[in-house]
C-alpha cells in the first residue's frame, strides 16, 4: 500500500474501531502511567483542537475508560508534573522536550503539502542527530523517543534538565540545532558555559559545522534565504559536495570571505526550524499521548525503542488502514 493511500484522515467510525478493537494502555509508556495523578490530560474530540483540558485521572484504569469511551480525535498528556494538575497550579518539573515535525523541515527533500516517506525518513535523521548531541555533548541519559504521527518528540527526564526554566531551555535549544554563528571564544577545549544548574561545553563550532553542513546539503535553488541573492545560492549549490570532504576553507575561498558569512548568517536562522522551539521552552505545554491515534493521518502515536530501524509505515500504521477500500 502506498503512502499516500495510507495518510488519509480516520473517520470517526475508524476511530472507535482503533480504541475498541487495538489501542492497548499498555501502550502507554511507563513515564506516563507513573505518573498519571500529576499530569495534566487534555483531549481533541472534534478535530478542532484541544479544547478539553485540564483533566485528571487517579487511575490509569480511569484514564483506560475515558479513553476507550470517548474515542477522542486526539489526546494529549502535559510535560508538567503539578500538585495539583486540574488546575495546572503547583508545578513541580517539566520534561525537556524537543519536536520535529516532517512538515515543517526547512530543508524538505520532498515537495509533498503534508508529510510523506521521504520528508518522514528526513525527520527521523535529524532526530538521531539531536540525540548524539544531547548525548555526547550534554551527557543527558534518560532519553524517550516518540513518534507522534507526523515526526518525533524527543522528551528526556534527566532531573537537572526537567528543572530548568524557560531561559535555558531556550539556550539549550539554540545549541543543540546550531542555530547561532558561534563566537570564537567557543573554541577553548575543555571549558563549560554554565546555565545554571546545567552546562554546554564550548565545543559549539562542531556542532554548528554538523548543522550547517547538513543545510548546505541539502540546498536547492527554490529555497528563500535571507539575505542571499539567487547567484549566491546557486555558487553555495554549486560547491556544496566539497564539504562531504570537509573542505570548509577552498568553500570558503569559493563563495568569498563576506559572501560566505551572509551566506552563514543565513542557515544558522534557517536552522531555527529544525525544531518548533515554543515547545521546547513551553513548562506547560502539552504533547500527544504515546498509544493514542493520530486522526489527521490515521497512524499510531507510539514509543519507539530503536529509532534506527525504525518506519512509520510498517510499524505505526493501525489494523483499519489496511482494510480501507
């Protein structure tokens, strides 16, 4: 079955037959379930967004019930851990969130309106991306990866992180996605920038060089850059492949010195795309719930255990899909 067959919205009779028939709450993982009384729940139930918020449940066999009662168009768990969650009042710590969506790469290899195998494989390799960084850079360990129906959230528990406020979320995001040309001082080896309770080391330009490198990949001569003439993509294009090499400098002495730094300038706003940053610096923000169905493209949002091998369309596509006519 091809993927455009399979990205159609679920009607709401498809809907209550992936509730009554598959979903399973032991679907939803343990991050969840164990901490169901502190979490905020919210619900879609018209696909008009959710508008059913603040809901609790001091059970997950009550949560079990609603949902498979309801059906709901989506639903949705806080990163917020509160004392008291129907009122989002008393929070305690969020998850340090990251969310890439297919649909809204700056660079898509695909010229799709929505999301496809192409654009979805795309976000998937930024993901493992973000993951190495956030490893090896930041030392973080407790790592969750979600597919959400349309690209991946990242959410990590690493205590230090689920404290930090909104401020150093927002560094750490600017960071991880290379979306600031690094200053100089950044080079000295061995030195850490504190962000309160928490550090980035001052290897930033590696990272901006894996992040740029990969924009300058995969440029085309349709995408609109700030501040960059059409000859200037097109010579950025042109000697692009030299950096599969590495070859930074003859690029440099390529594009010229103050071309090449426009041309810089630009990709590190691009990058901002990468991920949707509001989510990332939002403590209160809501994610959908790993289990639940994606209703706008009819797939599973689901925990993936090994995002390497990987693929929503194999793994995360409901029982329905495939008896559609």
């Amino acid at each position: 079955m091809e993927s455009e067959h399979l990205l159609k919205p679920a009607t709401p009779e498809e809907r209550r037959r992936y509730y009554r028939e598959e979903w399973n709450m032991k679907d939803i993982p343990e991050f969840i379930s164990n901490s169901v009384i502190r979490r905020e729940f919210g619900f879609d139930h018209m696909g008009r967004g959710p508008n059913d918020r603040y809901r609790v449940f001091r059970s997950m066999d009550l949560l079990r019930k609603f949902i498979r009662y309801r059906a709901p168009f989506a639903a949705y768990s806080s990163v917020a851990f509160y004392e008291k969650p129907q009122r989002r009042d008393g929070w305690i710590k969020s998850e340090l969130v990251f969310d890439v969506d297919a649909k809204d790469i700056p660079l898509r290899d695909c010229g799709c309106e929505g999301v496809c195998e192409i654009c979805l494989n795309q976000a998937r390799e930024i993901v493992c991306s973000l993951i190495d960084t956030l490893k090896g850079d930041l030392g973080l360990k407790e790592l969750h990866i979600i597919y959400s129906g349309r690209g991946y959230h990242i959410r990590i528990f690493d205590e230090p992180a689920m404290g930090m406020d909104s401020d150093v979320r927002g560094q750490i995001v600017q960071y991880i996605i290379g979306s600031e040309l690094p200053r100089n001082e950044y080079a000295s080896e061995g030195v850490t920038y504190k962000l309160e309770h928490f550090s980035i080391p001052f290897g930033y330009p590696q990272v901006f060089t894996d992040r740029a490198r990969y924009a300058f990949m995969h440029l085309k001569e349709d995408i609109e850059l700030d501040e960059v003439n059409q000859k200037l993509l097109k010579d950025a294009i042109k000697n692009k492949m030299l950096l599969e090499d590495n070859q930074w400098g003859l690029f440099r002495t390529k594009i010229g010195p103050q071309r090449y730094q426009k041309l810089t300038k630009s990709i590190a706003s691009l990058n901002m795309g990468l991920v949707d940053a509001k989510v990332s610096i939002d403590l209160k923000r809501i994610l959908r719930l790993p289990s639940s169905l994606h209703s706008m493209v009819s797939m599973k949002c689901m925990e993936v255990k090994d995002i390497g091998n990987f693929d929503p369309f194999e793994d995360a596509v409901p029982k329905f899909v495939y008896e559609r006519k």
